[in-house]
C-alpha cells in the first residue's frame, strides 16, 4: 500500500463523494471541496433520477458491476439512507422490430437469461396488455426485468456528503480550484480562491469541468449536453407501477428512455441518450431547443399517446464529460505523481455509486481490480467509436 495518508479530492459529485467516503473507510485523511454548494446545481449527479439497469448488451464485465451496484444499492436503502432512494421497481425494455442477434435488446435479453436472471418476453399484445401506456402498434417485441429501476441522485449525493461528514471527511464548498501546486515534479497540491490547500495526493472528480484542470485531455475527454424533459401527466396512475416502469424506446435506435411518475415530483420524466452537443461546461447555455421539443412530441406520438399534449414543466441539458469509448477514466495520471483522475461518466456512471469510491481507491493505492484495464489512461484515434450499447449514434441535437 502507498503511504500517502492525506488526500484531497476535487468536486463532490458521485465520482468524488464515494471516493472520498471509501478512502475514508481505508484511514486516509480526507478533504472534498466543490466550486459551488455542495450537491452542486449544475453537476450531473444533481437531479432526481437516474437508471439503474443491469442491461449492457453482451458486456459482461458491466453487467457483473451493474448487478453488484443493484445489491448495495438495496442495502445503502436500509444501512445508510432510512428509506429507498434506491427504487427496485423493474425496468422494461422494448423494441420496434423483432429481436434479433446482435441487437442490443436480443443481447440483453439473452445475457440476463445466462446469467441466471429471469426476463419476461412480451410482444405487441402483451405490451398491450400489460402497459397501457405504450402505443403497442409501434413496440413489437422486448422484455419485463424486474431487477432494476431509478435512483433519487440529487438525494444520493446530498445524503452521501452527510455519511461522509460523519465518518470525518472535510467537506468544503464554494471554494473553486484555479490550478495545481507542483514541487520537483509532483502535484501537492491546489490554488483555490481562498488560497492554497497542501495534500499528499490530489483526486479530480470534476465531471465536465475536468476539462478545465487538464487540457492535456482534451482529445480524451468532452463534454455534451443532452435534452431532459419533465411531463406533467393528465393521469399519473397510467404512468406508475404496475402500468409502467422505468423504460427504453428501443434506445439505441432512439435515444429515447425515461421513468415512470415521480413520486415526489409528480413528473414523467423522458430524456435522450445519443450524441448530444458538445458545450463548455462554464460558457454555454443549457437549453433545450425548439427542434428537441419537436423531436419529444414526434416521438410521444408514436410512443406514449397520452402524453402528446402533456404540459413540458421543466427542461435541462445533462452534461456528460464524455470518452470516445464511452467508458470511465479512472486512474493515476502518467506525468504528474500525485494526481488520479476520476471522470468520464458518458451518462451512464450513477449506477455505479456504490462501486465507484472502491474502484478509485483502489487507484490511489496500486491496487489491482478486474476492472482497471478498461478504465485506464488511455488516448484515442479521432475515429473512434463510443461503445455504451444502449447509446443513440445518430445527428446531434
């Protein structure tokens, strides 16, 4: 193990809250500072749902992270929030052709059935039966999987920096981190607003701002933003359980996915996962435009009836600090000892909180864990194809 005993992280979103509270539980010396107020209004993490779903096409490897996150997201519900922020409602996944190999629904599908789980199949009848909100003349084949569902992430994150408080992290917001401080080749530590603060070892946790730190990644990293819709439905009851879960409009051809009505907020909120646009996270607007207004109500036409005329009640763009692979980079920077880095969540990193803190410890340590390879430093030919399976790969919008 490495003798560094006192580390600071920066940024206080899920990358850097559960790295902070895991290098806790390991003995360190913990200090989490963020640039705002702390859950952060414009992270990523901050918002009141996100996927939990153990589906990834044929990619094994995440399917076995995605199924451990879902065990200690249940016991997180019991041990550490009091209450399910953590909702294991299921998820339903369908399609507008045939399943067919190599699709990502047929691979779903057929890798939950050989890893001992239990899908139920469903065709356009049984969409229809089952779903009544679902326009079943357009969905023809997919699947029922009642292991998985939706995390209330803004809660996450807030209840998270709480349990950290009380396992003795340092946690310090508005304190906006300008650039590093280096001696005789090592990062020590960084220049806030408020001055310098000293550690033996630095983390970025910093989403979309990572960038801003480390332009030496910016053929490695990106950030874009994505259109999130919030519907106020004329009957919530048609868009609850056990009528309707959390949902994929067969995403990959789409992008499309979403979650049944909030149980706090009353909404039925949609979004879509594909290329998005490319914006600086401090310098651009985050609007959604009139053509993602026009793209929501074309596909509510052909997906959820119901909803067509359904009043839009809030809109964001989510930021995700993309890789061209689409998967995290999580490791020790190659040139400068003493800085790891823990970012490019692609939209699709949340699940993952309750196994993101010990794959960055075990970063900082030197350990060795069978993810490591695929979230390593690493640079990409400027052709490279992302390889999220449930991402839409058409125009940006």
């Amino acid at each position: 193990m490495t003798a560094v005993r006192n580390i600071l992280i920066v940024g206080a979103g899920i990358f850097g809250v559960t790295a902070a509270i895991a290098l806790r539980e390991r003995g360190y010396q913990i200090c989490l500072v963020d640039s705002g107020r702390i859950p952060h209004p414009l992270a990523a993490s901050t918002d009141i749902s996100k996927v939990l779903r153990i589906e990834y096409g044929a990619d094994e490897m995440y399917a076995t992270l995605s199924e451990r996150s879902r065990e200690r997201w249940l016991v997180w519900n019991h041990d550490l929030f009091g209450e399910d922020l953590y909702h294991d409602i299921g998820v339903t996944i369908f399609a507008q052709v045939p399943m067919e190999p190599g699709g990502y629904e047929y691979e779903n599908y057929h890798t939950l059935k050989r890893r001992g789980h239990n899908p139920e199949r469903v065709d356009s009848a049984a969409i229809a039966r089952r779903f009544p909100a679902w326009k079943a003349e357009t969905y023809v084949d997919g699947y029922f999987n009642t292991k998985g569902g939706y995390i209330e992430s803004g809660r996450v994150v807030a209840a998270l920096v709480e349990v950290a408080k009380m396992k003795g992290v340092i946690v310090q917001p508005d304190t906006q981190v300008m650039g590093f401080v280096e001696q005789h080749g090592r990062v020590t530590g960084v220049r806030t607003t408020h001055g310098e603060l000293l550690a033996e070892h630095v983390i970025i946790a910093a989403g979309v701002w990572t960038l801003e730190l480390l332009p030496e990644l910016a053929g490695v990293l990106r950030s874009t933003g994505h259109p999130v819709f919030h519907l106020q439905p004329q009957d919530p009851e048609l868009f609850a359980p056990p009528n309707f879960y959390v949902f994929s409009a067969d995403s990959s051809r789409t992008g499309w996915y979403g979650f049944p009505t909030h149980p706090r907020a009353g909404v039925v909120k949609i979004a879509k996962h594909g290329p998005g646009l490319e914006l600086n996270p401090s310098g651009d607007a985050r609007v959604v435009s009139e053509i993602n207004i026009a793209e929501l109500r074309a596909f509510l036409a052909t997906t959820f009836p119901a909803l067509v005329e359904a009043p839009v009640v809030y809109t964001r763009r989510c930021m995700y600090c993309d890789t061209a692979d689409e998967h995290f980079l999580i490791d020790r920077h190659p040139e400068r000892a003493g800085l790891t880095i823990a970012s490019g969540d692609s939209g699709h990193a949340f699940k993952f909180a309750p196994v993101l803190g010990d794959l960055v410890a075990d970063v900082v340590e030197g350990h060795s864990n069978p993810y490591g390879e695929r979230f390593r430093w690493r640079t990409f030919p400027s052709h490279k194809q992302g390889q999220e399976p449930s991402r839409f790969r058409g125009e940006a919008s």
